[in-house]
C-alpha cells in the first residue's frame, strides 16, 4: 500500500486516464468514486440543462457513495491528490 492516494471521478473516462497516469508516475494507490447509478449518454449531455449532470454539478456530498467510501480510506494515507 502506497501513503499517496489519487482519488479521481470520471463521467466520460477522460479524468480517469490522466489519474491512471499520475498515480503510476507518483507510484500512488487509485480509488475511482463511482455513481451508484452509472451515467447514460443522455446524462451527459451538458448542453441539457435538464440533464443528470447538468443538475448535479453542485452534488450533495453527503449523498455520495463514493465520497462516503473515500472518507473511510482516506485515514490510511498520509497525501491525497
């Protein structure tokens, strides 16, 4: 286990490659946050004000699984990225 952590979220898989990247440069663990629901094509369409991501760019992050998950682990480290 490393004491580096890069945590990242990554609707689309762009985010997920460069956290890929940069953990392997830094020699850190990667934690994916995952929606519990994953993403549509149609959930992705910014240009939609109606769309899930468009009404979730300000998410309550109480009510992230993943960032709930994240909390738990992220005592085992000493850095987070």
């Amino acid at each position: 286990m490393s004491k580096t952590l890069v945590a990242y979220f990554s609707a689309s898989g762009v985010t997920a490659k460069v956290a890929d990247m940069l953990a392997k440069a830094i020699n850190a663990d990667l934690y994916e946050i995952a929606p519990e629901v994953p993403y549509t094509k149609a959930d992705l369409n910014w240009m939609d004000k109606k769309s899930r991501s468009s009404r979730e760019v300000f998410p309550k992050i109480s009510s992230e699984h993943g960032l709930k998950e994240l909390y738990k682990r992220s005592f085992r480290y000493e850095k987070i990225n």
